[in-house]
C-alpha cells in the first residue's frame, strides 16, 4: 500500500531526472555550432536592399564604404500629391468632400539590392 502512495512521487522525480539529461544534450550541438563559427568568421556574407525616389541619390556613400550592387531595379512612383476642386462650384476651403487628391510629381524609385 505504501508502494501506491509514493508512486505519483516517484513518476515525479523520473520525469525530472529525464528533463535534466535531454537539456544537456541540447547545449552540445550549440557549442559546436559556435565553434564552426569562430573557425571561418569572412564565410558569411552581408546583404542589404536600399531605395532611393524622387531624384535622392546616396549610393555613392555604400560604395565607398566597401558594398557592391548585385541588382539594379528602378520603378515609376509619385513623388508628390496635389489637392484639386471635384467641380467648378467647388470651395475647397469651406466643403472637404469635394476635394480631390491627384498625383503631381511623378519621379523613379531605384532598388539596389547590396553585398559585403
């Protein structure tokens, strides 16, 4: 009978003693992760994707500072907006509905996808 009572007891305690064995079986593979890491630092390469619009340009900066372009993409995109009349009889400043918003600038986003 004293078998039955300490038997949640002793499944407690296995449970425990069998967590504790499989974490420190997990923290090897991680230390020989970072072992392989240290060994070659220069195997990992860095990448970045930057975009210029509306005439900025600041590529030049990247460039010197030791990034090459590995693509090149350039899209249309509206640089600005304009508010107009909807109509004639419209008063923008007194009725906001009848407002309309329109593109004014049209200018070149460029995407340049980079590699250190």
């Amino acid at each position: 009978m004293k078998i039955i009572k300490h038997f949640p007891l002793i499944i407690l305690i296995a449970i425990f003693l069998i967590s504790c064995r499989t974490s420190a079986n997990k923290d090897y593979p991680i230390n020989n992760l970072e072992k392989n890491i240290d060994d070659n630092p220069n195997s990992e390469q860095k990448r970045m994707e930057i975009k210029f619009s509306c005439g900025e340009d600041g590529i030049s900066e990247y460039l010197d500072d030791g990034w090459n372009i590995l693509k090149e993409d350039s899209q249309e995109k509206i640089c600005t907006w304009k508010s107009v009349p909807a109509t004639k009889d419209c008063n923008m400043e007194k009725d906001k509905g009848c407002k309309i918003t329109k593109p004014d600038k049209i200018g070149e986003e460029k995407i340049y996808l980079l590699e250190k």
